[in-house]
C-alpha cells in the first residue's frame, strides 16, 4: 500500500482470481455512511486497483519513455453489424477529439476493423475503445470487442493478448463486462482488461458488467477532465476513476449498477 499525496486515502491493489474476480470489491460497504467521518466502505477508504498476477503489476509499473502526449487511437462504434445502436459512442470520440486535439485518431465505422485497430495501437499511447463488448463465460478467451468485421474476424482476448506494445501507457475500454472473467477456470483472470494489461498497457480501465451508453460518456468525460487537457496525469489513471466513481455514486447512491462497473487495472 502507498498513500497518494493528492488523493486523501490508501492504494490497494486487488489480485483477483476465483470468485473475486466477478465481485466489485471496491463497492463493498454501508454506503448510507457515506458523509459520516469514518465511512463504513471501501470507496471512501483506498483507492482500488487490480491485476491478474504479480507478475503483471511488476510489468505494469515498469517506466515508459516520453510519458506526456503521444496519439490516441479512438475506436468509436455508433452503429454495429448484428447488435443495437449505440449513439452515445459518437459523443465519446467528440469529447475525447475536443480535449485532446490533433493527438486523436478516429476509427469508426467500416474503418473500424480488426485488422485496422490492431495496425494503429502500436504508434498509439493511448486507446479508447466506445464499442460493444462481449465476454464469454464458457471460453473467456474468445471474449471480444465488437468491431465492424466482428462477424468474421473478432477482436478476441487472444488477439489482443498476443500484442507486443512497449509504449502503450492507458487503454479505456469503454464497452461492456471488459473485465469480466470466465467461469470455468477459477484460478485464472482471463478477460479483456486482462489482456489489454499483458499486451503492454501500463493503465486499463474496464467493466465488471453491462453498462448504460450515457452513463459510459458521463464516466469518460469525467475521467478524462481529471487526467488533464495534456495527459500529464496519466499515471494517476486509478485516482481519477475513484473520483469518478465516486462523484456518480453521490448522484445515484441506490444504483450501483450505475456507478460501480468501471474498475482500474494495472500501476
């Protein structure tokens, strides 16, 4: 544990596997207690963080050359061969091309292919990801982000694991139940956060479970206004998504399906 000088509470880091996996810790207390002096939760005592092993949080904390600036690889999906619309993600990719302008490089649409997002992250630092998600419960390496081509090529846990990207600092996939593992192999974490870490991202932000597509613009935005307008807050991925959730757990205190999804994987 390490207290960070600008967030008031302590670090944890969560190394999930089992049933763990699946449950949002971060979310556990009597939240009615909220305002007294000694909260009885975990939100407003540490700041949460998890990793698959120890292994991939050492990895994780190694240090990145140049971390400000950088592209940002933007895969937004409004609309996706087989599955509902998703409007919200259009507003994403605008908020995210207006805080960071001439460093974003939107990919959406018929653009928006496997083969094209796995082509772009390597000169990327960052990823952003406003897409449907599916994680398969049976086989949790084929759970997947849904792309233009999903129907013949998906972007799989598999694909993205296999990736090599030694400068890659923050991947946000803003899509659903991201970080949800399978349920066969107890012992092991295997999910898209995952993944995403052991590619090589030093910060991933994923989903415990289906999320609203307003809320995910809500909690973007909100993560992104604390990281700064240049992304020199970038190493301080986990406090900004504790203070996002937070700040969306005091507006919808009884709806923890809204504002406790969101957890932060890796340094």
């Amino acid at each position: 544990m390490r207290r960070p000088e600008d967030a008031g509470g302590l670090r944890v880091w969560w190394c999930v596997s089992g049933l763990l996996a699946f449950l949002p810790v971060h979310a556990a207390g009597h939240h009615h207690t909220r305002h007294d002096p000694a909260p009885v939760t975990v939100l407003d005592r540490v700041i949460s963080s998890t990793t698959p092993t120890i292994r991939a949080l050492i990895h994780a904390r190694r240090p990145l050359p140049g971390a400000e600036g950088g592209r940002i690889v933007a895969v937004g999906m409004p609309r996706t061969p087989g599955a509902s619309d998703l409007p919200g993600t259009a507003e994403e990719i605008r908020q995210l091309r207006e805080r960071f302008p001439e460093r974003v490089q939107p990919l959406g649409g018929d653009d928006a292919t496997r083969g094209t997002v796995t082509a772009a992250l390597p000169a990327a630092r960052w990823a952003h990801f406003a897409c449907h998600g599916q994680a398969d419960l049976a086989n949790p390496s084929a759970s997947r982000l849904l792309l233009a081509d999903h129907q013949q090529r998906p972007l799989t846990v598999v694909d993205v694991a296999r990736l090599r990207l030694d400068s890659a600092q923050l991947a946000f996939l803003s899509a659903c139940e991201t970080a949800r593992p399978g349920g066969r192999l107890a012992d092991e974490v295997i999910n898209l956060a995952a993944a995403f870490q052991l590619a090589g991202y030093r910060h991933v932000i994923g989903t415990l479970w289906p999320i609203g597509d307003q809320h995910a613009v809500e909690i973007a935005d909100h993560i992104y206004t604390l990281l700064g307008t240049n992304g020199a807050d970038a190493d301080n991925v986990a406090v900004a998504v504790h203070t996002a959730t937070r700040r969306l757990r005091d507006r919808w205190p009884h709806e923890p399906s809204v504002w406790a999804p969101h957890i932060h994987a890796g340094a």
